[in-house]
C-alpha cells in the first residue's frame, strides 16, 4: 500500500496482492484470472465485493455490443454490487473501513456542464479516460472481482437492516427512481402503469406505492414475474400475450388512460402501445435500452399532449432515497434474486439468463 492509503486495521484480514476477477477477452469470452487488487487513489476506497448482479446490460457488454468499454483483455464487468470498504484513499473522511456500502454505477467528472448541473450520469466526458468520469464495470472495472475501487460520490452506506442482496437491488430500484425523478416526482393519489416486470421493473412498482400512487398496473409477458409484483404492491396485473394492455388500462381507467406510464422492459412495440395507454396530458417515462430503433405514432402523443421523459442510469442521489426507502421496509430487494453462483462460475451464469433456464429473476455472482 502506499503511504496515502489508509488499510484496514491488523485484526482484519489483510488485503492480498493479487485477486480473482472475470476479465472480458473477447465477445462471449469471459475468464475469471488472478488480477493485481487495485488501489484506490484520492476520493477513492477499495471495497471487497460481497455480491454483483447481472442484468441485460451486461449481456450486450458480454456480446461486445456496449459502445465504450474498455478494451479486451484489460476490463472487468459488473456495475450492481455491494461490499465492504477495507481501504481509503486520500482524503476520504466520508467513510470507514468496515463499512458496508452500495453503489451508484456513474460518477460524473465533476467539470463539465452537464455534471456541474447534477445530470451525472450524462457526463460530458464519459469514457475519456483522464477526465474522472467512471461507470463502475462499464466505463472502469467493476464488480465481478473480489475487489473493486469506487468513487465516494458514488457510494452509500447500508443501514444494519439491509442485506447484500437487497443492496444490489436498491442499485436497480435507483434507475426506476431516476426516472421518476426526472419526469417531475409527484405521483400520489394518481394512476400509474409499469412495463416489464424485469427487477427494474418490480423494483418500480414498490417506488410508486412508496410515493402514494393511486393505483399501480404491471403489465408483462410471464405470469410468474406477474405474480410476483401482485406479492410486491401491484393493483392490477395484465398479462399482455392473453389481453390487449392499451384496452385493459383504458377499462381499469374509466376510459382516460393512466397519468403515469413508465417504460422498462425494452420492447421494440411497447413505446407504441405506452401511448394508448397515457391519459391526455399524462406522462411517459422510458427507462429501458432498446435492441434497435422502434417506431411509434408519434403524432398521437402530440395530439394528446403526452410528456415524454428518458432517464439514463441512477442519478439524481436516487440510491441514497432508495436505500432510505429499504431501510424503513418499503422496498424489498432480496426476495427478487433467485440465483446465486461462485465467481468462478460466471459463464454459466449469463448462459441461464441469456436462457432464462429456470425463469431467473436477479442473478448474482458471489465472489
């Protein structure tokens, strides 16, 4: 360690040179290897990772489809994790070894426009390297390591009562949030549709019945996913391969149409069919990635004078208010993930979910 590095104290166990970590060699190439345990530089701790989890964005990064990684053979995945801090850089004050902590993925350079503003995750300087923009296992190595190093400004600390798990769910729930965030926040007493009842997607159900909306519709594919957002505070669910979704919310909505209709699940026809189903002068949020262009009729939004709003990522401080949210029994993380695998294993692992072997849900490496 260098001399600016404070470590955790003798009774801990001490912090090896090296590490196991998955490294990206090539499309569909993941290897898990011995790598050097980084060290953290100033507003930086070193973090020993207790659990990561997996999402579709990490697929399109396995694949080679993520714009701005960094290169094969030198980069390490994995941006929803949980640990605990064991090294501070300098100048860290904010935190403790001994901390447990989760994370927001995206911390901006501090400098240019767009982060001087709070818009973070739109950093002017995304991906240049120098800049001190990072994305934790998109732009910088991440979490599928035993160690990884993370900025302060982008890490939180864990109440007594969160678990690990539930952790690397409040990450997610922090991009649902987000998005609610930015199309305005103020949702009691109104009606409110979720799309996709992927984790982002349930996570965001219980965001809305946090926020007193009215009533909370989730509309998707698979009756089990379904079910379980029903468990999680969802009023109605529409199971959208037996029952027109647009027709079905304008019924439950007396005809209007919901004021709220956040898009998470990435369907190429969903934009299109979130426009039937928002009420005249409602709101549509889109928070998914989308496998190519999509189309919709546009001129209909117009004609209903339908606010649309993107949201990248979890800015806005919203993992801090998800956590707080957690912590007081408002959401529930853990009860999403139903497979967990050793580091070791993490081919197998992006095999069952490209596969959806076993109908997972949130799967997480465990290092």
């Amino acid at each position: 360690m260098t001399a600016d590095v404070q470590t955790a104290p003798t009774a801990t166990r001490p912090i090896p040179d090296s590490m196991r970590a998955a490294v990206l060699f090539g499309p569909g190439d993941i290897r898990v290897i011995d790598r050097p345990v980084p060290r953290p530089g100033p507003h930086q701790v070193l973090v020993e990772v207790a659990m990561c989890g997996t999402c579709g964005t990490d697929l399109k990064i396995f694949d080679g489809h993520f714009p701005q990684t960094p290169p094969f053979g030198e980069f390490t995945p994995g941006h929803e994790w949980a640990g605990t801090v064991v090294a501070l850089g300098e100048s860290v004050d904010e935190f403790a070894v001994g901390d447990r902590v989760a994370i927001e993925v995206h911390a901006g350079c501090g400098r240019c426009d767009n982060c001087i503003i709070g818009k973070y995750t739109a950093c002017l300087n995304y991906a240049k390297p120098g800049k001190g923009q990072r994305a934790s296992g998109i732009t910088v190595d991440g979490g599928f390591a035993q160690y990884a190093v993370h900025d302060v400004k982008a890490l939180y600390k864990m109440p007594e009562n969160i678990s690990f798990a539930d952790a690397v769910l409040v990450t997610t729930a922090g991009t649902g949030l987000y998005g609610i965030d930015v199309a305005g926040g103020y949702m009691a007493g109104q009606d409110v549709v979720v799309v996709g009842p992927g984790p982002i997607g349930l996570m965001t159900v219980q965001l809305c019945r946090q926020l007193a909306a009215r009533s909370v519709t989730l509309v998707g594919t698979r009756e089990s996913r379904l079910e379980l957002g029903a468990r999680l505070g969802a009023t109605e669910i529409i199971n959208a391969r037996e029952t027109d979704p647009v027709a079905r919310v304008r019924e439950l909505t007396g005809g209007d149409g919901a004021d709220w209709v956040i898009e998470t699940s990435g369907g190429p026809g969903v934009p299109d069919q979130c426009i039937g189903m928002t009420k005249r002068a409602g709101k549509i949020v889109f928070v998914a990635f989308y496998p190519g262009p999509v189309t919709l009729d546009l001129s209909a939004a117009v004609r209903s004078d339908i606010s649309m709003y993107t949201s990248r990522g979890e800015g806005g401080n919203n993992v801090k208010r998800a956590m707080a949210m957690a912590a007081s029994g408002g959401l529930r993380g853990e009860e999403l993930v139903s497979h967990r695998f050793p580091l070791e294993d993490i081919a197998e692992a992006f095999r069952v979910v490209r596969e959806r072997e076993g109908d997972p849900m949130k799967v997480v490496l465990v290092p």
